[in-house]
C-alpha cells in the first residue's frame, strides 16, 4: 500500500508549535500514522462537511481532509476539544 503525503495548513502548524509537551509527542504520532492509514479505527467524519475528519487524540482533536486520488493528508487544524470546533 502506498503511503499518504502529510500537508499542514500554516494555521494548524502554529497551533501545533502551541500544545504543551506532555501531549506534543503522542499527536504528532497521530498525525505520522495517517500517512500510513489515512481512516484508522475511532475516526469520525465531521457532520455537516464530508470532505473532513476529525482524529481523537485524549483532550486534543486533528481535524483532516484527505485526498485520496493525490495520495494526500491536510492537516486543518490541531486544537483543545473545546476550541477546535469553533
């Protein structure tokens, strides 16, 4: 199986660079695996948009858009659950 590209959309990279250590490490694993498996298990398509998917990762989602005609993986926006959604 061929893998995915990972693209961050400038706004998901600052918010990135903002989550504190403790979870850094374990969502940028989240975000490495997609490359691999781009709908892995406990994904949910977000309601009302079905181009996007949101990653659960503890307290933090990932929210995504996948391309699967170019192989490609955006990241949209990396947040809180009570600020991701806004």
């Amino acid at each position: 199986m061929d893998s995915f590209k990972l693209f961050f959309k400038a706004s998901a990279e600052k918010e990135l660079r903002s989550i504190p250590k403790p979870y850094l490490g374990k969502i940028i694993q989240k975000i490495q695996n997609l490359s691999y498996q781009p709908r892995p298990p406990g994904i949910q398509m977000l309601r009302g948009d079905d181009r996007y998917y949101r990653l659960r990762q503890g307290d933090y989602r990932i929210i995504y858009k996948i391309d699967d005609a170019g192989k490609n993986i955006t990241i949209i926006k990396i947040g809180h659950r009570r600020e991701v959604y806004d």
